[in-house]
C-alpha cells in the first residue's frame, strides 16, 4: 500500500468513477453561495458542497460525492479529494496498520480453565408435526408443481388399490416371446373380475 501512488483507497477510486459516469447526465447550475442545483433526467436535486450534503442523500451517507456532487464539483473546477472523508484516503489506512498484528495460538494450545464443557442449548420440541421441507426464500426459484390425476379407466379392488384398464393393448403375431411373457406379467390373475372386464374390453376394441 505504500508504493500506491494515488491519494485515496483503490476501491474508493473505483466507487468515484462510476459516480462520475452517471454525471454526464447530471447539468449544475450555481445558486446562492455553496448551494446548487442539479438537473439529472427529469428531477432536481440541491447540493451544499461546504456541508457535504444533497437532497439525494447519498452524499451525506457514504461519504463521498454522488453523481450531483461530481457535477458541481466539475463547474467550480474543485478537486474531488477535498470532498471525500478522511478514513477512505490512503493515509488513514496506512495509521490504521501501521502497528504489526500479534500471531493468535490455535485452540489446542488454550490453558484450561476447569469451568467444564458448556453444553448446547436444550432444544424444545414444538408441537405439531415436523416440516421436511426447507422453508423457501424470497429469492428461491419457485417451480411448478404439476398433480396427477387418475385416469379416467381405474377400478379399485375390496382393498382400494386402484388398478388402471388399458383401453387397447398392442399385440401381434411378430412380436417376441419374451416380450408376450412380459405383458401377461402384468395382467391380472384369470379368475379375477378386473380380468374379465380386461377381456371383454379388448375383445369389443378389436371386434
């Protein structure tokens, strides 16, 4: 930092030349002593450069002029340094390193002091049933949740499982045993009555 060859910080630097691209936009006009007037897009701001203060409030809160700042600034041919705070140039930051920092032991290396482990915390168990899922950020991408619905050929059994009916089951004489053995995996057992209706159903589609 010493052989840094400007007058403030690196990143104080960067932050004053965006602010100095917005205020080619920014048109000041000289009002009564340090007061001014600046005219960005189709608003107004007032400026008191002595105070360091603008109507936009940035000035006063950053500690560095804003863009409204910048223009004023420019029209009285002024140097933008006299208007920054001190703890952002490069002599407060060399005050506030300029004493070495003392090397800090790890843990295993601390004396013990005979007080005991402290314990965590007795979590209290709420009551309701427990959330699995984690609660949403606002910032969280939200997907959307499709629901499946029957279809509209299901029979349920004496256990309510719901079994669906194919409307038509493609089969032909080409295909491979394996495949055929597959299929009449599948099927329910011969003497069921979802069985029948199986049958009957497919005998009416290719009649």
């Amino acid at each position: 930092m010493e052989r840094y060859q400007g007058a403030l910080c690196a990143n104080m630097e960067k932050k004053i030349e965006q602010q100095r691209v917005i205020s080619r936009n920014c048109f000041a006009t000289w009002g009564v002593e340090d007061r001014f007037e600046v005219q960005h897009h189709m608003d107004n701001h007032v400026v008191y450069l002595n105070d360091h203060h603008c109507s936009c409030g940035m000035f006063q809160m950053v500690g560095y002029p804003c863009c409204h700042a910048l223009s004023c600034i420019a029209l009285m041919r002024e140097e933008i340094n006299d208007y920054v705070d001190d703890c952002f140039k490069k002599d407060a930051y060399l005050k506030v390193y300029n004493h070495g920092i003392n090397p800090v032991s790890g843990m295993l290396d601390y004396e013990d002091s005979g007080l005991g482990v402290v314990d965590p915390p007795h979590v209290r168990i709420m009551p309701g049933r427990p959330k699995k899922v984690r609660r949403r950020d606002a910032n969280d991408i939200r997907g959307h949740t499709m629901v499946q619905k029957c279809p509209p050929l299901c029979s349920k059994d004496a256990k309510g499982t719901t079994t669906f009916i194919p409307t038509r089951t493609p089969m032909s004489v080409d295909d491979p045993p394996s495949a055929i053995e597959r299929l009449k995996a599948t099927l329910p057992p011969e003497n069921s009555k979802l069985y029948q209706q199986l049958v009957l159903r497919t005998v009416i589609t290719f009649w």
